[in-house]
C-alpha cells in the first residue's frame, strides 16, 4: 500500500516539473521574439533626438604668464562639433576698452587661452596673436582688468564674462631679528588669499630678508635699495610698488625714501607698523645686560632714542647720555619725506597701569639704580615715538605728522601682536581699486598722551615677554635654541 503511495507522488513530481518548464519556455521564446523584432524593426524606424546641452562660456580667473602678459582661460559647453563657431571678445583695462577681436574658426574649438600682452599691445588666442593695440605702459596704481567672450554657432549665442584685479607689488620689510624667524606665515595667510603671490612667473608680494644684526640703518637702507633694483624691479611690470614695514624695517625704508633717488615717485604708499622713528628706549636699557649681546649690535645702536630720555637727578634737564647718541637716526628724522608715497602708521596705545608699568620711555640716574618713567606704547615702541611727536621737550620729527595720509590705533597690544593685527586692514587697503581708497585719507591722529609718565623708582622691571624676545635671540644666535622660535 505505501509502495503505492510513493509511486503517485513521484508521478505527480513529474508532471509539475514539466508543466513549470514547459511554461517558462513559452515566456523565454516570447522574450526571444520581442527582442527580435525590436532589432528588426531598429532598422527601418529612425533613432530618437538625443538631448543638446545649451551653448555656455565659462571664463577661469586672471592668470599670468610673466608680468606683462595676462591670461584668460575658455572654455565652451554645447558646441557641435561638425559645424564652424564664430568667437568675439573685447579687453578692459583700467576701465578703459583696448581691444575688440573676431575669429572665425571653420571647426568647433571647446578651449582656449586667451593672452593680453600689455607691454607690446597684441592679444593673442592659443599663442596666435589676433589683434593689435596701444601698449599699456606700467601701471602706477591697481587696475581692473575684464575680458567678455561670445561665441556664436548656427543661431545659437552664448556670453562670458571674467574680470581681475592688478595689484601693485607691495615689499615686505621685517624687524629686528628677522633672519631667526622668516615670514610669519600667520600674518602672510590673508594677502595670499587677497591676490597675491611670492612665486610663479608673475610675484607680486617680497620680503626682504636681511641680516639686521650686521647691519646699521645706513646699510641696512642701502641693501634695501639694492635688493629692490636687483630683485624686485626685474621681476614686476609696475612704475611703482608698495612698502609694507614692520618694527625696525620701517626705519631703513625712510632712510631710502630720504636718500635714495627716485623712491619718492617710485613708492606709492608706505605702510609703518610699530616703527620706532625716534627710537626705543629697550635699546640702551637692555645694552647694559650682559646676556642681551644682540642688544648691542650696529643695528641696536641705530634704534637708540633720538629724544632726551636721561638725566643725572630728578631736578636735572633731559638729555642724552654720553656714548648714547643716535647720529644716524637723527639725520633721518631731519630729512623731510617726500610729497609722493602716501604714508600710513599703526601703533599701539598701551597706557600704564598698576599690573603693566607700560612703555619704557626715561631714565633717571646710572643704570642698574634708575629711576623708569613709562608712557603710553606697545610695550617696545611708545606712541609718541611712532607718531614722530616730541617727547621730553624734543622736537620730534618736522612735518612728519602733516605727512600722514591715516594713523591707525591698533588698541592696547603688545608689540609683536601689531604685525598680525595690522595685516587685514593693510590688505584692504592695498587691494582696492584706486576710486575705493580715497576714504582712507585723511583719518585723525588718536593720541591719548604725548608724555611719558613717571613710575616710583625700582618699579621697573623688563616685561617678561620683551626681555625674553631678547635673551632667546641671543641663546639662538649661539645654536641652543630651535631656529623657528617665534615669541
């Protein structure tokens, strides 16, 4: 009976395996045949439209090939490749129209590079010159460059537009110590980001790197000059340039704009952060330690104050104490500037307080038993001395003050702080187009106090921050420090 049972189920197995192939055979051959007559069919019925993209011109940022040549790369979105494009173009610069141009290419180009030679005036498409016009001499101040691109197919048009700006070359003169610490690559982050460049076939932005320790103010101006002729003025295509100085670096600048030929019209602004134009105080004091050896090199000795800052007794008058003048510095202060540079300051306004004592500013008596009178500066540079206003019954520097396009009151910083706060608003200054920086003349001096002001005697002590600056840059010149230390 069970024998039975099997067998009509195996039976049974049987048949519904066959029925399931039989049917899934049926549906295959019906697939066979609609692909079959889709290929047959694929012959006789025309192909669908497939979709165009819109004619589009997109125009790549301003680059350069060397500094007189400007370029342009293009780029074309939805042309046809069988058919012929017609390419028309116009070049501005400094708001004026140089160059209109046409090409009629008999197949269709979806990139090229458009060249403005501004020094032999021609206009160039992939190396090809295609039009002439006036040569453009030497720009003297930031000019707007602007290419506009229209290319034209069949009875479609399409437009690109592009625009940049041509930034004078600024040079960049550090402090004091500046062969120990480089470019601070903090306080050079934003003019890389505001178009500008220290390599590449067209830089616009140097640091002149020099040893200050060697170097007095007279040769540290003279290499100054030197670098600028040898260095800069091959390299740029400018009838002037842009002075960006730090700490000691602003005083080799005003010494080549008052004895170098020519700086006046060659330097359009001038930019002091910190300066001291009459001097520091630090310099004399911290050539008395015996530790702070860089504190009496030729290039302290040309940071001494040119104002009376000693005097033997309370009662006494100010003056200078013997072996202490400041000849080099005190020729410069009287060498008027020239009219052509417009010259901006940015100091600091520190006032003494009883947890910082301030800017050093005078002695009482023979060091180390003084007397310290402190003012109002950065701790390294008081304001007064920044602004060239006379301290002390000085005379200060004559007409320097009348010079001054912007004094700029950075706050209550520390001197090594300046530099980086400095650095944005400089930037925007330097990358305006000249209708856009006529604001920035003209901006009221903002001195709190002219004097210094006197602390008890033994109050002094050297800020732990400053008198530390010195004694690491004294330890690295020795090699026991790590020579990328920055305070």
């Amino acid at each position: 009976m069970d024998d039975c049972v099997d067998r009509a189920h195996k039976r049974a197995r049987r048949r519904w395996r066959y029925c399931r192939a039989l049917v899934f055979g049926q549906k295959l051959r019906r697939a066979a045949g609609a692909i079959a007559l889709g290929a047959v069919l694929s012959g006789f019925l025309p192909a669908p439209a497939l979709a165009t993209r819109p004619l589009a011109v997109r125009i790549a940022p301003l680059d350069f090939v060397d500094p007189a040549r400007l370029a342009f790369d293009v780029s074309i979105a939805g042309l046809q490749p069988s058919r012929s494009e017609t390419i028309e173009g116009q070049a501005d610069v400094g708001g004026q129209s140089i160059v209109q141009f046409q090409t009629v290419l008999p197949w269709a180009v979806d990139h090229f590079r458009v060249t403005l030679d501004l020094r032999n005036g021609t206009i160039g498409l992939d190396g090809i010159a295609t039009a002439d016009f006036p040569p453009v001499p030497p720009p003297d101040n930031n000019i707007a460059v602007r290419l506009e691109v229209t290319v034209r197919q069949g009875g479609e048009t399409a437009t690109g537009r592009q625009s940049g700006l041509l930034l004078l070359p600024t040079l960049i003169v550090p402090g004091y110590l500046n062969e120990f610490w480089g470019p601070p690559p903090r306080d050079m982050e934003e003019a890389f980001r505001s178009g500008y460049r220290r390599s590449g076939p067209a830089p616009n932005l140097f640091w002149f790197a020099y040893p200050s320790t060697k170097l007095s103010l007279e040769q540290s101006g003279n290499a100054l000059a030197a670098y600028v002729r040898d260095v800069v003025l091959p390299r740029i295509y400018a009838a002037r340039i842009n002075v960006v100085a730090y700490s000691s670096g602003g005083l080799p600048a005003r010494w080549c704009l008052a004895f170098v030929p020519g700086w006046g019209r060659f330097i359009s602004k001038v930019f002091l952060i910190g300066v001291p134009n009459e001097g520091s105080l630090l310099s004399y004091v911290f050539s008395w330690y015996p530790m702070a050896r860089l504190a009496r090199t030729s290039a302290a000795r040309s940071m001494l104050p040119s104002y009376p800052f000693w005097r033997p007794t309370p009662n006494a008058l100010w003056g200078v104490p013997a072996g202490a003048e400041n000849q080099e510095l005190e020729r410069l202060n009287a060498q008027p500037i020239p009219d052509g540079p417009q010259l901006y300051v940015y100091y600091g306004d520190q006032l003494p307080a009883p947890n910082n004592p301030g800017t050093p500013a005078e002695i009482t008596g023979d060091l180390p038993d003084v007397r310290f009178g402190y003012g109002e500066g950065d701790q390294v540079v008081l304001t007064a001395s920044a602004l060239g206003l006379p301290i002390n019954g000085g005379g200060g520097i004559p007409g320097f003050r009348a010079r001054l396009t912007a004094a700029v009151n950075l706050g209550p910083l520390s001197h090594f702080a300046l530099m980086r706060k400095s650095v944005p608003r400089i930037i925007a200054i330097l990358t305006a187009q000249p209708a856009a920086d006529r604001g920035q003349h003209g901006a009221a001096l903002n001195v709190r106090s002219q004097a210094p002001v006197g602390r008890p005697a033994g109050a002094f002590r050297p800020g732990a921050a400053i008198f530390d600056a010195w004694a690491r840059a004294d330890f690295e010149a020795s090699g026991t420090l790590d020579p990328h230390w920055h305070p």
